[in-house]
C-alpha cells in the first residue's frame, strides 16, 4: 500500500548554484512517512521534527519484534500516541507517556490487576483513514468517531482531537504503558491547575535508567481528574507508583477541539515547562503544524536532486527524512539532561544529543552529517565527550542517557576520527579526543583483552569473534589516523599494528574470515552459509557477508585472495551464488539478498564499491544500480531491513546522488552508478556541490567519462575537500561499460 501525503504547495526558488530557475513542489511533499512501517523496516509514522526530542506517533499495543516502534501497518488497533519512539531498530524499548481520546466513560477495571485497563478503550482504525507529512500524523478513530491529528517542536507535542458533537469527551494518560524490554519502575502525574498537569516516569529496559519528565497543558479547563494504579480510579491531585494512569474528562458541550501540549524533559519538570513556554507558547495548531513542516523543508532543500523518475524522488526524500529522525537532542533548554552517571548534568557549549546507533550510523548516516549538519557534528561529538566524562568510555549504542551495549566495536571513534580530519571539531584539543579513543580501546570488556594477546579473537574464549576483530582492527584504523596528526608516534605504531589484525582471521584455504581457536587452529565444521543469531563467530550475519569487512585495507583483501583476479572472482560470486543463508537459528537480519550479498543488514554496505579498487568500477555501477531498483521502494515494505536510525536511508541518499564513503573515516568518496539528472548539495560551509549527469536513463548506468570543475577525472573517486571546495562533478552515462574509465588511480587504502 502507498500512501500519497496530505499537501503539495507551490514556492518560488530562486536560481540555484546549477542555473536552475523554476517553481517547484515542496519536498515535503515527496516524503511518506509510511516507507518502512511494513515488512521489517521497524519505521514510526508519526509527528516530529528534525533531530527532535518528541516522536509523537501511534501505538498497536502489541509485543513483538516488528513492533519496536511501536507501530507497524498489519494493526489496525490503537492503545494511544506515544512521546518518544525508537526508529528502525532491532529491539523496543521507549513507547512513552501513552495519551488516548475517548469517548466512552472510563470507569475502574482491576481484572488482571488492571493490566488490561487500555484494551477497553483501544481505538480501531484503517489505513485508508490515516495519513502523514513530515511533522504531522492524522487518524480517524473509527469506534470512537474522533479525529486525531498530532504535530510537534523539537520537545513539545501537541494534540488535537474532534469529537462528534455531544459525546463523552476525555483523555487517558497511561504512564505505567510499555513495550517488549521496557519496563515503568516508578511514575508519577499531579494536577497544577485545571488546565496542567506534571509528572515524571522512570522506566528500565534497552535503557536501563529512563528518566522522562513532563507537563502537559489543555486548551480548555479539565472538569474531572481522576488517576488510578492497578485499574482503580479515585479522585486526587496527585498519585506515584509503577503504573500510574490518569483520565482527564472535559464539558462534552464544548464545541472547539480538545487540545492537549506536552513538553518533555529529560531532566526535570521545570526543564518541561520550559519547553512550552519556549517553543509552544500558542494553541495555533495549523501555525505549528506549518512550523514543523517547515522545519524538514528547510532541511530537504539541502538537497536537491531532479529525475523524471517520480517514484524515484519520493524513495529518495523519504530516505533523507529518515536520516534525519535520529539522533535527537536530550538536553533541555536549561541544558540539562539525565547523564550516564545517574545524575542531572548540564551541556555547556553544546545540545547533547542520544540514541547512538553507532554499528550502524558510522557507515554513511554520520558521513552524511559532515556535508549538511556541521553544527550537529560539533554536538555529537561533545556528546560522545560528555558521555565518556560520565561513564569512562565512549558511547557503544547510547540511548536516553544509559549505555546498552548493544552490537560490537566502539564505533564512536570512526565518527569522531572523521570528523577531527575534516576540521569540524576545533574547540576540544586533539590529545583529549585521542585519550578518550585509547581508553575505549584498552578496555577488557567483549574480549578485547585476548584481540591485544593473540592478534585475534580466539572463538573459543569469545563469542562473534571474527565481526568483533574485523570491526576492532577498523576502529583501531581510525585510533591511528588521529594519533598520527597529534604527532604521537608510539600511539600510531601500535594501533596501526593492531589495525592489521584482521588479515589473522583470514583462511587463504577457503577464502573466508573464520573463527581461530586459542591454539592457533582453525575452529571445526566450517560453513561460509551458516548463520545462528549471536551465537557464532559473525554478528547477524555469515561468513560470505562479513569476509569483505576491512574498509580501512581493501588491498590487503585483495592481497588475501592472492590478487585482484581471485579477489574479483570472490566478489562476483558473493553476489551471484544461489544457495541459501544455512542454519536453523539464522539470524532475521540477514535480509535484502542477492546472492550472500544482505543489504538489508549493515555489514554488507560498503561491499559493491570495493570493484572500484581494483579498477573495476563499472562492476561496482552494475550491482549499485541492481540496489537502488529492488531494495528501496515506495510501498510500506519499501525497506528491506531495519531502517536502523537513518543508516539505511542514508546509503540511499548517498549512493543514488552516485558515490558512497567506503572507509567513513578517510574523506574519500568512491562513485558509483547516480540515478539523478542533477544532485546539489547545498553544504555546511556556504558552498554548494552539483553532480550533474549526461545521457542518464534507467538503462544508461555507466560512466563514459568524468570532469570535476571542468578538468578531466579519469579516477572513481574524490575527496571530501574537494567537494567542500565546491563546484560540479559531471558525469557522462552510457548502456555499456567503459573499461578505461576510473582505471588511472585506484582509491587510497592503508599504508604503513
């Protein structure tokens, strides 16, 4: 099912850097929200804004791993709206501070000790009856007959819901509700005023320690507040415990809409009302629903690409969208925010940002960040500083202030080694990011204590040891780099020994990265196929995906195989080989195949564009392109695996506009198959970057020849500085490969 968005106005732009001159529809108009809210995408359709706070967006009431948001279109049932929501992830938690209409009376329900108070009141709906923009979600409640709609600032939602005339009208705010892992452990809601209301809930789950903060306001004066734990109402003005609910009941003669904000804090029930005060002051709901909007206009047109192709600009504007919904800022407008140690802190200098994906988001989604979001890089960073303050180590998979350590490597320090070398971190000295980067590399924990000891991670001491020690030796890369430009020679020696350790992992007698035992031999019953999900030597993957995982070095892969005609023999084959993913356990992430290649999961990302270094780059075109046409549609299963915090999105982004960072952290850009007549990249630094096309069509695929600014490119890549020099990169397509082109220099990979 596709679902067109609601609104397409007309704005005048001026010439653009690529001499366009013509009016054209908002980009928010290309963008549903409903892309990856079927399948395995784990999306949310709801209301918010760029990197905000709020995620305003509906919730099944159902358990289960395609539910982590949330939502997912197989419901066609509505527990309530819920705060703060998790986008593409492989695991729930959040679902936060639950808001339902209703208009039937709420009376007392403690059957099963009142666990099942919400199922008297869930709301059915239909698709056909829903709809979604960027900063606005709508809803008819079919068994209800009432109109929800939902927009949002950065930390406010507001509601607003139509009830038929004369009907029961009240509101459930349900703070004990939670999803798969979470858990409310403690809550509470007073009532101020007739028309707001505070609280808090702390909650443990994926997050440990969860503490969110409240107030909400109501347009008209609430008549009757009753709140209940277990199921029971009673009358007072306030009420704590670990499963607190409140009904809020209004005059059913009034005729407006029932309005509702909510400002949220991580900190304090000031730092909420603060929110209101700053960014919601008013109850125009149409003016701030075109605020919202405006705010992901502003951000689209950073962007702009032109096709004729009209599906193709919606996959593409949509996936910008979601590159966008995480990470989302945690500090108030106090600054404060709950950190890692458990304590209230204050960000100085910096909005502290969470949800972390980093296995995921360091491949392309922080990338991305470094031509656009010069000022969020600036405020990822210092998070991640601010993180290591509170903690000792950088963040793994950071989420509203507790660290989960979910997935492997410490991927913090691509993001921040690749920001150090673009100069977009000037304000924190060098040393200190390097120290913060040794630290989490010293640690013992997830077996790094046997990578330093053997120069592998022996299987039989630590489970996934050879996607751990690929994706170490990667970090350590990185670890080298910066030590290098700080001038610490003794620090670059060692990690850039350390970043060699992967190629201990290979076994030249079966072409594959393989699991090691400590005696040096290698572990038994060998199957390139085979999969168990977390609990073999590869992270949700097999040994055909993960084989491929040394960004940093792909000519000592290529070294590996025993030279580029064996190692491109490899790589066709890991796209072409027709058996199947082996294992009764086989991890579900392994999804969006061709061949063994899974673009559905992480680990596969970069894999198409390593033909590039081996001069080769049209076989890069030919399998970038088959990407593009089958894993990304505009159906609700657009995305064939979790959308995973924007990464997912974000190698769409890249890589139709025609080229993709390989080595995220090594400022270089590896071009590959556009799909766009032009792409301009309106960049962080004033300058603007237009790749621009010759012959292109669905069936021209292949670079004939290159110019960058004019001047002969006869190499399958460029740099991040000349991009950020600005100008144009041209590249003329044809039916048929080239096979002189991009042959004159191959992309830079590791030296001594």
């Amino acid at each position: 099912m596709k679902l067109k968005i609601l609104f397409a106005a007309i704005i005048a732009l001026g010439v653009l850097a690529c001499q366009q001159t013509k009016e054209e529809q908002r980009l928010t108009s290309y963008v549903d929200p409903f892309i990856g809210t079927g399948g395995h995408g784990h999306v949310f359709p709801g209301a918010t804004t760029p990197f905000g706070m709020v995620q305003l967006s509906p919730v099944n009431g159902v358990n289960g791993w395609d539910w982590v948001s949330g939502y997912h279109t197989s419901s066609s049932e509505l527990v309530g709206f819920a705060h703060m929501c998790l986008s593409g992830t492989g695991i729930g938690d959040l679902a936060d501070l639950l808001i339902l209409p209703t208009n039937k009376q709420v009376v007392s329900d403690t059957t099963a000790g009142g666990k099942n108070f919400l199922q008297n009141y869930k709301a059915s709906y239909s698709h056909e009856h829903e709809a979604a923009e960027p900063g606005y979600y709508t809803v008819d409640l079919l068994n209800s007959d009432i109109k929800a709609e939902l927009t949002a600032s950065r930390r406010v939602g507001l509601h607003q819901y139509s009830f038929a005339t004369g009907d029961e009208r009240s509101v459930i705010i349900d703070l004990g509700h939670a999803i798969n892992w979470d858990k409310a452990i403690d809550t509470y809601i007073k009532q101020e005023t007739d028309t707001r209301f505070v609280g808090y809930r702390k909650s443990s789950g994926w997050s440990k320690e969860q503490w969110l903060y409240f107030v909400i306001e109501t347009k008209s004066p609430v008549t009757n507040f009753q709140v209940a734990k277990g199921g029971e109402l009673t009358s007072a003005d306030e009420l704590q415990g670990s499963d607190v609910r409140a009904i809020l009941s209004f005059d059913k003669a009034g005729e407006e809409a029932l309005q509702l904000k909510v400002g949220l804090s991580s900190a304090s029930i000031d730092g909420a009302r603060l929110s209101i005060e700053k960014e919601m002051p008013d109850w125009n709901f149409a003016s701030n629903r075109k605020k919202a909007s405006e705010s992901w206009e502003s951000e689209l047109k950073k962007i702009k690409v032109q096709t004729p192709e009209e599906d193709v600009k919606t996959i593409f504007y949509t996936a910008l969208y979601h590159s966008m919904v995480a990470p989302y800022v945690h500090s108030d407008y106090n600054g404060e925010y709950k950190g890692l140690d458990g304590k209230i802190n204050k960000a100085e200098g910096f909005e502290r940002y969470t949800v972390f994906s980093l296995w995921d988001t360091f491949r392309a989604s922080h990338p991305l960040f470094t031509m656009t979001q010069e000022d969020k890089v600036h405020d990822f960073i210092h998070s991640f500083m601010a993180i290591y303050r509170e903690s000792g180590l950088l963040p793994v998979w950071e989420l509203v202030g507790s660290e989960t350590n979910c997935m492997i490597g410490y991927h913090a320090i691509p993001v921040m080694a690749d920001a150090w070398q673009k100069g977009l971190i000037t304000d924190i000295d060098g040393n200190k990011l390097l120290g913060a980067m040794v630290a989490s590399a010293m640690t013992d924990k997830s077996g790094l204590n046997h990578y330093r000891e053997y120069g592998y991670l022996p299987a039989d001491l630590e489970n996934e040891s050879v996607s751990k020690a690929l994706e170490y030796a990667y970090d350590d890369w990185c670890i080298a780099q910066v030590a290098k430009s700080v001038g610490n020679e003794e620090v670059y020696q060692t990690f850039m020994k350390r970043a060699a350790y992967y190629k201990n992992h290979f076994d030249a007698s079966t072409g594959f990265m393989r699991g090691k035992l400590a005696n040096g031999e290698w572990k038994k019953e060998f199957d390139p196929l085979h999969s168990s999900h977390r609990k073999d030597e590869y992270v949700e993957g097999n040994a055909w995906q993960y084989s491929w995982f040394a960004p940093h070095d792909i000519n000592g892969l290529v070294q590996l195989h025993g030279g580029v005609d064996n190692f491109v023999t490899k790589l066709d084959s890991l796209f072409t080989i027709e058996e199947d993913v082996k294992g009764e356990h086989a991890s579900p992430d392994i999804s969006g195949l061709i061949g063994q290649y899974a673009h559905g999961n992480e680990p596969s990302h970069h894999v198409a564009y390593a033909y590039n270094y081996v001069g080769k780059p049209w076989k890069t075109a030919e399998r970038v392109n088959e990407i593009h046409r089958t894993m990304y549609t505009t159906e609700v299963d657009g995305l064939c695996g979790n959308e995973d915090c924007g990464q997912m999105s974000a190698w769409y982004v890249l890589s139709s506009m025609g080229f993709y960072p390989v080595n995220p952290a090594d400022g270089n850009y590896i071009i590959g198959s556009p799909m766009f007549d032009e792409a301009e990249i309106a960049l962080a630094n004033g300058q603007s970057f237009c790749i621009k096309t010759a012959n292109n069509s669905p069936q021209n695929i292949y670079i004939q020849s290159a110019t960058l600014n004019g001047k002969t490119l006869n190499r399958s890549w460029f740099t991040h500085q000349e991009m950020m020099n600005g100008g144009e990169l041209t590249l003329v397509m044809g039916a048929t490969p080239n096979k002189d082109w991009g042959t004159s220099e191959l992309p830079p990979s590791m030296t001594k």
